[in-house]
C-alpha cells in the first residue's frame, strides 16, 4: 500500500483539502483529542470506518503507535493499494513521517507499505501574520497537547521546509514570496488543490533523511524568491564564531519584528557544540544539535519584510555579533570559562 501523508496546522485548510481530494484516494482522518486518537476512513462520500482508540496521552507519538500503525497495518493487509493519510491538525510530519518510514522497512509492521509524498497545506493570506506574530497553536484549537506551546510561525517553517509538495492557497502577494523564500528548492510548490493528482501523491517515495536534512539547522540553506513585494533573505555565513557575551546582551538585533530566521553558530566557550537558532512568531530560541563532525562554522539564514534599512541592520548585527579577527587569536582563553550562557542550553 502506498501511503501519501497530509499536514497542516489549519482546520479550516484540512477540511479543503479534504473535500478536493476526495475521489482520488481513499483518506484516513486521523485526530487527537484528551482520551484518545479517533480514525475515519472516507472513501469519495461513502464513510467505510469510524474507529477510535483510547490513550493514556494525547500525544502525536502514542497516537501512531497505538491508533493509527495498526489500521495502516489492517488496511494494506485487506488490500488496500493506496491511501491518503490525513495527519491530525497541527501535527508536524518531521516528529512522524520518519517512524512511518522506517516502520515500511523488511521485517516491520508496515512492511507491505511505501510511504510516499508528504503535502503541506499553507494558507498565503495569513503567512506574514503567522510568521512575524506570536499566535500559540493553542489559540487555534489545534495545539495537540496539554502544554503544547508551539506558535503558528514554527509551524509554517518547519511544514514548508520539510514537505515534498507545499500547497499555498490565498492571493497576498507578500504571503506567497514568503513562502518561495522559505520553500526548498527541490520542494514542489503549486496553488491549487486541482493540481494535487494520484501521480503527484504517488508515484515518488519519501525520503525522511532529505526531507530532516532541509530543515536541520547546521544543513540548512538560503534559497530565496521573488523580491518584487519586499520580501528578502539574507544568507549570513563565517568561519569565525559569535562572541558569548557580545550574543547574550545583543541577541535581539538579529531578531527584530517582521523576521524568521533559522541556522547555526558556534561559542569559542564551546567548541565541539553546534549552537541552534531559530526567530519564529515574534521569538527567537536558542539551543543545540549535537556536536560538529568537522570544521565549525557560523550560518544564520533571515527573511524578512522589514526594509532595506530592517536588512542591512541585521546584517551589520552579524558582524557585530562574530569575534573579530583580533579576538580570535585569544579564542582558546574561552575555554571552560563560564560563558552566561548555561540557562539557555538548559544546564
């Protein structure tokens, strides 16, 4: 059985999708609410299943486990040759598809399955909204969890960075160039659910690693888009890393309102860490990725709206913010000094 994948943070956008999409596959709608995960198999209009499976947590995780695995697992044994699984509102594909995936493998539960293309549904009229404004999922009714405090920015960028096919549906000019700008280059973008077809959602497999790797912050890239509606994107790299305490008291310079941004850094208080950031919903976050393989280095990728005078202050924060040439030749010295910074690294 081949399994395409549906995601959105957008009830409203979900039930479109739906509706389109209805004679081309059948479509497992999966959500999750306090008790449990609930499960309709559709079918055009004829409803074929309506299960639902209690949990302990209402949490994206047990719900595959424990709900959703098994149906799928029910539904290839019956036969079932394609389908179209409609994730729960809000939940994002990066924190499922690769289980999926690795569960189709030989020897694993969905052995006889293949997961294939993962859509993502954006709405274009509240992009710039979504991104630049602190809007908590919670708000929206499509938080998954109790203490869910995703925002809608993070889940714009992790959604559109991470699917194979986005689907942007609204006109605001400024909303579709945000999304080019955050779309991957070999991420397929389209307008319209009427260009959604079976061959699109079927015939090429997904490829978790790929998909993991556009969105991890130290693998990243800048790829740009149209600028005709001041949209712009500003591709920040040095081999040099940020001074601590210049990043601990100055941080905010490369997080002015109207921008998103995500990358890595490193500390010469930290040499071997990769240092993550990411400026979603009105908020940055810092935190960490593991540790370098190689040499490290400095990427912070930034769009925004805000002007050329918004662009070129970020850009002169950058530079501020590294270690100068000078400082450099006493980087050792930082080693195992205590830098400020443990609060943010949850030490």
């Amino acid at each position: 059985m081949k399994i395409a994948a549906l995601t959105t943070s957008s009830a409203m956008l979900r039930s479109a999708a739906l509706l389109a999409l209805a004679d081309t596959a059948p479509i497992l709608v999966t959500d999750i609410d306090e008790e449990g995960v609930s499960m309709r198999l559709v079918d055009g209009w004829d409803r074929l299943l309506d299960t639902r499976v209690p949990l302990a947590h209402a949490c994206i995780t047990c719900s595959l486990r424990e709900g959703i695995l098994p149906l799928l697992a029910d539904l290839a044994d019956d036969g079932l040759d394609r389908l179209i699984l409609a994730l729960p509102v809000g939940a994002e594909a990066m924190t499922c598809l690769p289980s999926l995936a690795a569960l189709t493998e030989p020897d694993e539960a969905l052995r006889h399955c293949s997961l294939t293309t993962n859509l993502h549904l954006v709405d274009a009229d509240t992009a710039a909204r979504d991104l630049f404004e602190h809007i908590p999922l919670a708000d929206l009714g499509s938080a998954l969890f109790d203490g869910d405090d995703r925002c809608t920015g993070e889940a714009l960028m992790n959604g559109t960075g991470y699917a194979d096919v986005v689907c942007a549906l609204g006109s605001d000019p400024t909303g579709l160039d945000l999304i080019e700008h955050l779309r991957p280059l070999d991420t397929l973008l389209v307008h319209h659910l009427e260009q959604i077809d079976g061959p699109l959602l079927f015939d090429s497999r997904h490829d978790p690693d790929q998909a993991i790797a556009r969105i991890h912050p130290a693998m990243t890239e800048a790829w740009g888009g149209p600028a005709d509606h001041g949209v712009w994107t500003l591709d920040l790299h040095s081999e040099r890393p940020l001074h601590p305490r210049r990043l601990r008291d100055e941080a905010a310079s490369l997080a002015p309102e109207g921008v998103c941004a995500r990358g890595c850094f490193w500390l010469p208080s930290r040499p071997t860490m990769i240092g993550t950031w990411e400026v979603a919903g009105g908020g940055a976050s810092v935190g960490s990725a593991g540790y370098w393989d190689d040499g490290a280095y400095t990427h912070l990728i930034v769009t925004g709206t805000g002007g050329e005078s918004q662009r070129e202050a970020v850009r002169a924060a950058f530079e501020r913010l590294l270690m100068t040439p000078e400082e450099m030749e006493q980087a050792l010295d930082w080693v195992g000094v205590d830098d400020g910074l443990g609060v943010w690294f949850d030490e």
